[in-house]
C-alpha cells in the first residue's frame, strides 16, 4: 500500500492570527475560539498544543495520527500536542468551541490527574466522549464565566482566575474520562499499552522522580531499550523525555505553589545538593530557582521557556 504524504504545517499559540474575529482569548499558554470560520484550509496540521473541542451543531470528520474519527454535535473531541490532523472533511453547518492549551499548562492545572489524561490520550487512545445535556449545560456554564472574566482587562489577576477555572473545567472532564473508562473496562490492550501504563503510574506515584531509565525499566520488569520503545511508540516520547517532564513539573510546582526554600524542595526532590538543583532548573527553565519563585510571584513568565529548557 502506498504510504500518504501531506503538506504538513505546523500549529501552536504563536502561529495564531490575533486578527480572527472567532478568537476570544490569547496568551502565552492559552487560547480560546468561539465558533472558529477557517478549519478546512490545509491538509494536515501537526499541532503543538493540546486541543479541547466541543461540537455544537454538524460534524467534522478527519484523521489522528492515521486513526479515522467523527466528532458529532454534543460530543468532546480531545487531541494532544504532536498529533497530526490530516484529510479533514466539515459539514457546512459545523459549529464549535475549542480550547488550546499548552503541554507546561496542562501539566501544571492537572498535577495529579494528569495521569489520567495520558491513559486516555496514549493508552486508550479515547479522542471523543459524548456529553449528555447534564454535561453542556455545566460545560456552558464554565464557559460563559470565563469568557465574563476574560473581559476584565483592568483585573490585576484575571490569568490567575482564569486559570483557576480551567482546573475546574479539566478535572470536571477528568471525571467524565474515568466513567467513560469504566464503560470500556473489557477492551483489551496491548503488552505495549500496559506497560507504558504502568510506567506512568509508577512515574506519577513516585515521590522522587529523577531517576533513570534504567531505574524504572528495573522496576517493572524490563529492560532499558525496551521501555524507551515502548513510550516512543505508544506516545512519540522517549521514557527519558516522560522522566524530565515530570521532574519538571514537580519543581515548578513546589517553587511556585510552596513556601518551602530552595534547599528543601532540592531535597524533597531527590536532588543531591543545592547546586546540582540550581544548574538543573536553568537548563530546563532558563533562570535560576530563585528567580522562577520571583517571575511566577509577579506574573512575568509570559517569554519564560517554562520546563522546555535542555536536556
């Protein structure tokens, strides 16, 4: 069989155009669109941010990463970040609502969920969940207080409340993951599948995270070479890459959400010293521990590589 080829073009935040009449709201890790006019314009999109959409009316069909999917009017479709669009067909009466949300973002709101958003999106491989008119009508309801709160333009704090009704949002949708799981509970998944399952609940329940591959393939029973496989297949990342990430989060957590000092997070994080801490949190973050703690505390992390730094 001849292997498709597509005129890719890559979509984050940055590539958005601020002139859209649909774009409701835009920062450095968030976006929201009313209603968007233009989604039929290009071949295939390779996305870098995760996409949350709500079908109003019509449907849209396409392919995800080769997988063919239909999201219908009262339906949820999710897609995570690196996943590619492709052959999209939209029914003249398609209207919807969509949210684009950072990987960092995510991370940072889901904290302890986010395991569950990885089983649905690299595990189950669960893109659309149908809503009944309980789940719209509450779903509306957050929206229509974040698009109040949007307009606020004179509120010292309004990413901050946004922000905090988006966690609401999230973990609300987490629930509905979890019973729309437990319907599916008899399909069966591949060894792959389990494995990179178990390896996320293991990376996720460890108080310390900054261990090696080698750490954790020994753990479950595994070799090396073989885990790394597996994430890479079953996600596009490698299980060191998935390591980092998290590690990542846990430190930005506890420097921005925590009154612990430096010395004690590093130590609550498995760091050897201070001074190995420091040098980690500049190459993933871009400054030093101090000066997150200080950029975050006075909302300047807007150009920040927030946890995107070197490996």
């Amino acid at each position: 069989m001849e292997k498709k080829t597509y005129d890719v073009k890559k979509v984050g935040l940055e590539s958005i155009d601020t002139s859209d009449p649909s774009l409701q709201y835009i920062d450095s890790d968030i976006a929201f669109f009313e209603e968007p006019q233009q989604m039929d314009d290009m071949a295939a999109l390779r996305l870098n941010v995760n996409v949350l959409l709500m079908c109003l009316e019509g449907s849209a069909s396409m392919e995800l990463n080769g997988r063919e999917i239909t999201v219908e009017r009262r339906q949820l479709l999710f897609c995570h970040s690196n996943a590619l669009l492709s052959n999209k067909t939209i029914s003249p009466d398609f209207r919807c609502s969509v949210l684009c949300i950072t990987d960092r973002l995510l991370r940072a709101l889901l904290r302890t969920k986010m395991g569950i958003w990885n089983r649905m999106m690299y595990i189950n491989k669960t893109n659309v969940i149908p809503l009944t008119e309980e789940n719209i009508t509450n779903i509306k309801s957050y929206y229509d207080l974040v698009k109040c709160k949007m307009k606020q333009h004179e509120n010292p704090y309004k990413r901050e409340v946004i922000c905090s009704l988006l966690r609401t949002i999230l973990i609300d949708l987490c629930a509905l993951i979890v019973m729309r799981n437990k319907l599916d509970e008899k399909v069966e998944l591949s060894q792959g599948k389990l494995l990179f399952g178990r390896f996320l609940q293991t990376l996720a329940e460890s108080n310390v995270k900054r261990h090696t591959v080698e750490h954790y393939a020994s753990l479950l029973y595994v070799t090396p070479k073989y885990l790394s496989m597996v994430c890479k297949r079953e996600s596009g990342k490698t299980a060191l890459e998935w390591i980092q990430e998290y590690v990542s989060e846990d430190i930005r957590y506890y420097l921005t959400g925590s009154e612990l000092s430096v010395k004690e997070i590093a130590n609550r994080l498995g760091f050897p010293n201070i001074s190995f801490f420091g040098k980690y949190v500049r190459e993933r973050f871009g400054v030093s521990p101090k000066k997150l703690r200080q950029l975050v505390a006075t909302g300047k992390t807007n150009d920040m590589n927030m946890g995107h730094g070197g490996q």
